[in-house]
C-alpha cells in the first residue's frame, strides 16, 4: 500500500522563506505475512521528528524517478508511477528491503545476496545508477502495482483486508486525504500546539480536497523542531480545561 502523495501532509507545513516550493515527498505501507507494519526509527539528530517511529520513505528525486509533477500540476497531489517508484527505491535505501519482481512474472520477488543489495543500496542512494537501470541488471522489476499476495491462514488475511477497507474508507478515503497541520492555539498547561488535520493547504485551497475533520494533532516545538507529536480525537479535546479550546 503506498501513501502518496506527501506533500498533501508536508509541503504547506514547511512554508520557507523564498516561496521555493519544498520536496515533495513519499512513503510506502509495507505489510508482512504476519500483519506486521514495517516502521523505521529515526536517528535522535535528526532536524525533523527525532526519534520518531516512521513508515519508509523520502524525497522524489527527477534523477531515479522520473518527471516530477510541477506546483500547477494537478498530478502533483494525486497517485502516480513517480510517487510509487520513488516510495519503492527510498525503501530499499533505508531499509534494504527490496520490492521488486523477476523479469516475466506478476508475483515472484527477485532474491539477491546481502552484499549485492548492500552494493546496490549505496550506489543508487550516491546516484552513481539509476534505480530501475540497477533492478533491471539483476533481472527484476519495481513492483510498482502493489500486486496482492496470498496471506494465511485465513485470520491473517481477514485481519490485512480490514486494514486495507480502514486506509480506503473514511469521509474522505484515507488515501485522498491532504493534511496540512495548522496550529489552532497553545495549551497553557503543557506547552503543546493543538493543530489541526483538516487543512489541505496552500496549494489545494478552493479545490474541495480536504484531510481529516475528527483528529487534531498535538506537539512540542523546541527551536521550531516538532517533538512527540501525538493524535487525539477532537471531540475528545472539548474536553481539554484549556481556555483557548474554543478555536477548536
């Protein structure tokens, strides 16, 4: 399941000084055959989110993926092969893991030693191959149409389709939601921005395209870096003593 595109959640957010429009990101949801949601930890130096738990992922790059989508492009917020295979290589760099298929199957993955891959890793992420190039010398190609596979016992597959129907469903659907956080007010008590999720941002003002109206978001700022970012149900901060609550 790949997430795209990011910029619905990052871009607006980061707005910088010179109006330079800002990378547009990507990440994948990548699911075992045990149901396990592979999340990787951010180093504790990191600028953005230090120490977080995050799904593989980073920036679209023109060099390996292909032409990137423009700020009047309406592609830029919307599925598409550069996002899948930008999702697919950053993957592979951070993690290692590889999603790509033999040349001439729809469902066989190609296997390679952990020298070769490690090779391969460093590599693409120095730009020194293209990431497709690479995949295609080793007799494979970027599984970029996130084929299902054939989970079991049956529990393991029920439990895989009911998180798929919960990225699909929602008013709007999970994977058309573009969320901007938007801070709403600074809790008195701890400090922490209540942000909203509902904002498209800037890019996506007047077109109807919307995030999610239930949920705010909660954080520390220290020295402009967000820090233990938290989810809560807005209805829930109704409830919240704070008295700037009414810009909820």
């Amino acid at each position: 399941m790949f997430l795209y595109p990011a910029p619905g959640v990052h871009e607006s957010f980061r707005i910088t000084t010179d109006a330079q429009p800002n990378p547009l990101l990507c990440s994948v949801l990548l699911i075992s055959p045990s149901n396990q949601i592979l999340l990787l930890h951010r180093v504790q130096s990191s600028k953005s989110f230090p120490s977080a738990h995050v799904f593989p992922g980073g920036n679209l790059e023109s060099e390996q993926d292909g032409e990137i989508p423009g700020p009047e492009d309406a592609m830029r917020h919307e599925d598409s092969m550069v996002y899948r295979l930008a999702a697919i290589r950053e993957c592979f760099e951070e993690s290692g893991i590889l999603l790509a298929k033999k040349l001439g199957s729809s469902s066989e993955l190609i296997k390679l030693s952990d020298e070769l891959l490690g090779e391969g890793r460093r590599s693409i992420y120095e730009n020194k191959v293209g990431f497709k190039d690479w995949v295609a010398q080793h007799g494979g190609y970027p599984d970029t149409e996130n084929a299902p596979s054939n989970f079991h016992p049956e529990d393991l597959a029920k439990q895989r389709e009911e998180l798929l129907d919960f990225v699909k469903g929602g008013d709007p659907p999970w994977a058309e939601k573009c969320m901007s956080p938007n801070g709403l007010y600074s809790r008195e008590h701890d400090g922490r921005v209540v942000m909203s999720a509902n904002y498209p941002g800037l890019e996506l003002e007047g077109s109807g395209r919307r995030g999610d109206a239930e949920r705010v978001m909660l954080m520390h700022y220290r020295k402009g870096v967000p820090r233990n970012p938290e989810v809560r149900w807005r209805k829930d901060m109704v409830k919240d003593h704070d008295k700037n609550k009414e810009r909820l």
